[in-house]
C-alpha cells in the first residue's frame, strides 16, 4: 500500500525504438505491460485488454496516463485504496495490527515517504478520495458480475495466521 513497495521502476530496452537513459516520469500498472509491449513491437493483438498501452506517456504525447487508480493489501490485511499522482488514501476494512487508523491520507508531492497522516485534517479531500474509490469497485463489482466487493468478502489467511500466532493459539 505504501510507495515504499508500490513505486518500482519500469525497465524498458528496445534499441532503435526507445532512447537509451531517458527517465519519464508517470504510473504504470501491471495490466499496462503487455498492451504497451505490442504497442511497441507494433503488434496488433486483435483483442482489448484490461490495461494501456504507456507509449503515448513514453513518447510525451500525454504527461501521465492515469489521474488515479486503486490499490489493494489482501495478503496480510484487508487494506484498499485510491492513488493519484498527488494523493493517496488507504482504508482498512478491519483493525490494523500495527496500530494504523482505519483511514490514512497523504500528500504525495510535500511527503513522499508517507510520514505524515493528514486524513483527519483533510477530512473532504480523504472524504472525496474515498468516493472515488468506491466508484471504481462498484463498477468493477458491476462490469464483472459480483455480488460485492470481494476484498470485504474475503479471509486473510496469512494475516489471521499471523495473529494466531501472535496471540498464540
């Protein structure tokens, strides 16, 4: 959840189409991979998928090609959240183990390392964030036929392992 293990670089070589060095700067998913590689190899795949193509932000057609994206902790605690380029808001579904409140906001930009919890300060900015990412599991609950959101409807295992042993049963 936090950029610490979100924020890993993208490695490209293509001698001949990509410049070697040039750093751009932007958000690329995982499901941007394989839409961005056909781009790149000129392939048309003949089906859509589920991420983009990132050429138009490598190429600097575009600055950034997302505004904002969900991010999710399922492996330890049920943790979702919405990032932009200068936000981020993680909500804990259930009490977070290390202490952390149950919603969390940070200004990206004045506090990249994430020391700085405003979500109580910034209640209409964390408020609006949240929204935003309701949205997106709502459309995603509807787009893929769900009953609900699944990361609500799912059990940790490795989590209640942890807490199991730390309580130790």
């Amino acid at each position: 959840m936090y950029e610490c293990t979100l924020h890993i670089p993208l490695i490209l070589r293509l001698p001949g189409v990509l410049p070697a060095g040039e750093i751009v700067e932007g958000i690329t998913l995982h499901q941007d991979l394989v839409p961005t590689i056909m781009d790149l190899l000129e392939i048309d795949p003949g089906v859509s998928f589920d991420g983009k193509s990132q050429v138009p932000m490598i190429t600097g057609e575009v600055p950034a090609n997302y505004d904002g994206f969900y991010i999710t902790e399922c492996t330890w605690m049920r943790k979702h959240g919405w990032r932009t380029p200068e936000w981020k808001l993680i909500v804990a579904l259930e009490p977070d183990f290390h202490g952390k409140p149950m919603r969390e906001l940070f200004d990206l930009h004045a506090d990249p390392d994430e020391l700085c919890d405003i979500a109580e300060t910034q209640p209409a900015l964390a408020d609006g964030l949240q929204e935003r990412l309701e949205d997106w599991i709502r459309a995603m609950v509807a787009k893929n036929g769900l009953a609900g959101d699944p990361l609500a409807a799912s059990d940790i295992t490795l989590g209640k392992k942890w807490e199991q042993w730390l309580q130790g049963s």
